[in-house]
C-alpha cells in the first residue's frame, strides 16, 4: 500500500474522518479559490495539452462501450416485448400502468444488478474508497493501470448511461422532469467517461454506489403502484408495500445523495485531491461536473419534499410519482375518448378516469391515449 501522505498529513494507512458540512464548505471554498488564484497557466491551450497529455482511452475500450449500449437498448426491447408487457397483460393492469410498467422493471432490474457489483467491490474487496474516501487519490498517476473488477464497473455504468440517452427520449414515458434527466445522463457519462480517461476510477465508483441505490427503491415503489390495483381487484399487499419504498427512498436519497454524496466525494475532490496530487489534472472540471449532480440531487429531492408535504396534509391519498404529467388538459382528452358524462370529464381528479377505465369491459372498443414523448398513441383496452 502506498505510504504516501494524504490530507493533513494522514498517511494513506490511516482512516481520515469525515467533515461536517460548515467544514465541507470553508475548506472547499478556501481550497478552490486558492487553487483559482494559483492557476496562472490556466487557458484552453493548457487544457488541450492537459487533455492529450493525461487522458487514456483506446479505440478498443470506445467500440465495446458502443457495442454495450446497443446491447442494452436491444436486451431492454427483448425484455419489454416478450416478458414485461405479457405479463402485464397478464396480471390485468390497468392500460396506463401496463405501458409503464417494462420501463420499472427494465430499470430495477439493472440497477438492483449494477448497485449489487458496487456494494460488492466497495465493502468485500480490499478497496477502502468508501470508508476512507481521500484514499481515492492515494498514489494515483496519469495513465496508471485501471483494475479489471473496476473496468468492468465502469463498462456496464457507462454504457448503460449512453443507452440512457436515447431511452430517455425515445422509449420512456415522457416527464415533467425529462429534461432535466437528460442533462443528468449527459453529465454522468461526462464524468464516467472522463473519470475513467484521467484514472479517476475509484472516486467513480464511490458514486456510481452512492446513487443507484435510489433508483432501485425508485422503480420498486413504482412496480408496486401499478400493481395494487389490477383485474378489477385492490392489494393492499402492493399499497404497503408502495408506501414503504416510498419512505425507504426519501430517507436514504438524503442520506446517500445529500449528506455522504457531499460530505465523502466533494470533500474527498474539492480538498483532499490537491493535497494528494497539487496538480492534478482538470481539478476546475471534475468539480463543476459533481457539483452540478449535486444541484440536480437537490433539485428532485423537491419532488420528495412536495410528496411529503402532500401527504401530511392530505393533499394527496396515494402515493404516486409526481413528476408525471397528470394534468387537467390530459385528463379531459381522455375522458372525451372514452365519452364519459359531461360533469367527469370536467373533474379535476384523474382518480375518477382510472376507476371508469377499470370498470370498462376488457373486450371494450374504447380507446386510451397513451402520451409518450409528446406524441399522442392509440392503446385498446
């Protein structure tokens, strides 16, 4: 193990204790402003040099990303035509919920794999990233080997978010925050792509784990939304279980994404970095990149909040995902499609739709329109 010394002189033997977040912020600030007023070269000519100089990537390691991606784009297809929506239909889902459903179980399923391999490498290997965070930068060197178990990590993450991409746009349900999630997949390939390049790996990975845990307890909730209420019948089995993933999910996306996310891996690149290698390659850009994750964390923790808040004041009885579009334009299209008296079709709540829609005979010739990505589609129930 490398002896060398980290963040006030704490050798790399030794487990350096995690700020607060007042220590978080001074230290950082000072840190970065020093390093600001430090960079006297700084330019886009060094850059360029910094760029060719420290980043290693092969042409192999771009085709099997490439091949990657396609590859999960086609499994995800596979998936949702000759398993998801079978059994969907199947089980009797409502119409609505059995054109969401594929797009939940596709993405619990990678994630539950993808978080399982990180928590594996992370605390049954010998990898103390995240126990001892600074120890990320710990002898690192430009171009320096990237173990296999990591590569790998990294090969199924990055792919995966390039196929995320083109997902987002043109196979997911279309959401209020759609946008947004665009941007977040473009900014986690960025710092995939170019963590992997500058042999930033192991903090990568420390995020990679940080995050995914989220979307599992995400898409499980969701799955077991759509399946509480099917051929006609209530479980309250799936509302229980519903409402625990949904506090499962608002109390551990605040702990994993806003109190260790910053406290562990801004901490550990903000400060500890510069300590461990003063002049470590685009120190300003890694930053910005995970501070901009950071924003977006916030950002859809507001979501969370506006949930909870709902619930406590008995705004809202269910609980479903309110980055969806469920407004009242919507809700009237479909009512008139589906010729309900007058006096529904003016109702502001969607729960009066989807219990007429539950009660319509399953040979009905009523059509749903389904809205996915602005486009408007024609399902038969």
């Amino acid at each position: 193990m490398d002896s060398s010394p980290g963040s006030d002189g704490v050798t790399a033997g030794e487990v350096e204790p995690m700020p607060g977040y007042a220590d978080l912020i001074t230290r950082a600030s000072a840190v970065i402003l020093g390093a600001w007023r430090d960079c006297d070269a700084c330019g886009l000519d060094v850059s360029k040099r910094t760029l060719l100089d420290h980043a290693h990537i092969t042409w192999t390691e771009i085709g099997l990303f490439i091949f990657c991606a396609v590859m999960w784009t086609q499994i995800r297809r596979g998936l949702a035509e000759y398993l998801f929506k079978p059994f969907a239909q199947w089980c009797c889902l409502q119409p609505q919920d059995t054109d969401k459903m594929p797009e939940s179980a596709w993405k619990l399923a990678f994630y539950t794999m993808s978080w399982s391999y990180s928590t594996y490498l992370l605390f049954f290997t010998n990898y103390t990233f995240f126990h001892n965070p600074p120890s990320v930068f710990y002898g690192w060197k430009s171009g320096m080997m990237v173990p296999g178990d990591i590569a790998i990590a990294y090969l199924i993450q990055g792919s995966f978010y390039g196929h995320s991409i083109y997902a987002t746009v043109y196979m997911d349900a279309w959401r209020k925050d759609s946008a947004v999630m665009v941007v977040h997949h473009v900014i986690t390939l960025a710092l995939i792509t170019f963590s992997y390049a500058f042999r930033f790996h192991n903090i990568g990975l420390l995020v990679l784990f940080l995050h995914d845990i989220n979307d599992i307890q995400l898409e499980f909730t969701k799955l077991n939304v759509y399946f509480k209420t099917r051929g006609g019948g209530y479980y309250i089995i799936h509302d229980i279980l519903s409402n625990m993933g949904s506090v499962s999910f608002s109390i551990t996306w605040f702990w994993f994404r806003l109190y260790w996310f910053p406290l562990k891996v801004l901490y550990a690149t903000c400060v500890s970095s510069l300590q461990s290698v003063p002049n470590i390659p685009f120190y300003f850009f890694f930053n910005f990149l995970l501070l901009t994750l950071l924003c977006m964390n916030i950002y859809w923790f507001l979501f969370i909040v506006a949930f909870v808040a709902k619930v406590l004041t008995g705004q809202l009885k269910d609980v479903k995902d309110l980055r969806e579009y469920e407004g009242e334009d919507k809700a009237q299209k479909a009512a008139a499609n589906l010729k309900i008296p007058e006096q529904e079709q003016q109702s502001e709540d969607a729960g009066h739709l989807n219990h007429y829609a539950e009660n319509q005979p399953l040979n009905s010739s009523a059509e749903w329109k389904h809205i996915q990505n602005g486009v408007t589609k024609e399902k038969h129930l």
